[in-house]
C-alpha cells in the first residue's frame, strides 16, 4: 500500500476513487458509460490484444474517463487485429482496427475525449436485421 505524503497525493486519490466508485455504480446502466470491447479471440491475443487491454484499463481509470473496457470474442475482422469497437453514450459503435498502445492513447485523447475521427475506423459492412 502507498503511504500519502501530502494534502496533494490525499486528493489525487479521493478524486480517483470517486471516479471508479462513479463508474461502478452506473454498472447498472452501462448505456450509460463509454464501453470499450478488445476482441480477444486467439487471432486477437496471438496479435497483441492482451497489452492493448491492460493499456485500455490503467489509462482509462488514470485519466478519470468513467468507462468499462470488457472482453469480446471474434468480431469478424481477423486481418486488423487487435482490435477494439467504441461505444459513447447515445452514438453508434466505432471500431478500431490495428490497435497498439499508441493508437490507444490517440483512440482516448482524440476520440473518446474530444470526438474526433481518427484514422483506423473500420467501415460497418452490414445491416442489423430486426426479426418480429
């Protein structure tokens, strides 16, 4: 356990603590928080998924973005693998292909922080069909 030195460090980690105790109780609304897939089928994890999901998790919670990173099967997109789909409150799903902990920290800073589109969108290719 670390020991808090100052006032300073006493704060960080109250703000910190109220950020994922924040997250976890919308848990029961999760529409309600960015959700963040990693494909972590055997293509994904052979292609580096699993550093890319750690990355995800610490620097989300570092940078008190309420969010919950989850792990996914296979999405269908094996040739850009790792990859990770984006969800932001009341917004379509993006997914991102070819994802390395550089391109993480750009998915966090550019899109998930300031809605920018970045490079590495991989285009929706099908129609979600409704069955009465």
């Amino acid at each position: 356990m670390t020991k808090i030195r100052s006032i300073e460090e006493l704060k960080k980690l109250r703000n910190e603590l109220k950020s994922k105790t924040e997250a976890l109780s919308q848990k029961d609304n999760p529409e309600s928080i960015i959700q963040v897939k990693v494909t972590m089928a055997t293509c994904g994890i052979a292609s580096g998924s699993r550093p890319v999901f750690e990355y995800l998790t610490e620097e989300l919670a570092k940078r008190n973005i309420p969010a919950k990173v989850t792990q996914s099967g296979c999405m269908g997109f094996c040739y850009a693998e790792p990859t990770i789909e984006v969800t932001i409150p009341g917004k379509t799903p993006v997914m991102f292909g070819f994802v390395n902990n550089k391109k993480a920290d750009e998915i966090i800073e550019r899109f998930i922080r300031k809605g920018e589109l970045i490079e590495g969108i991989i285009s929706q290719n099908y129609e979600t069909v409704e069955f009465n």
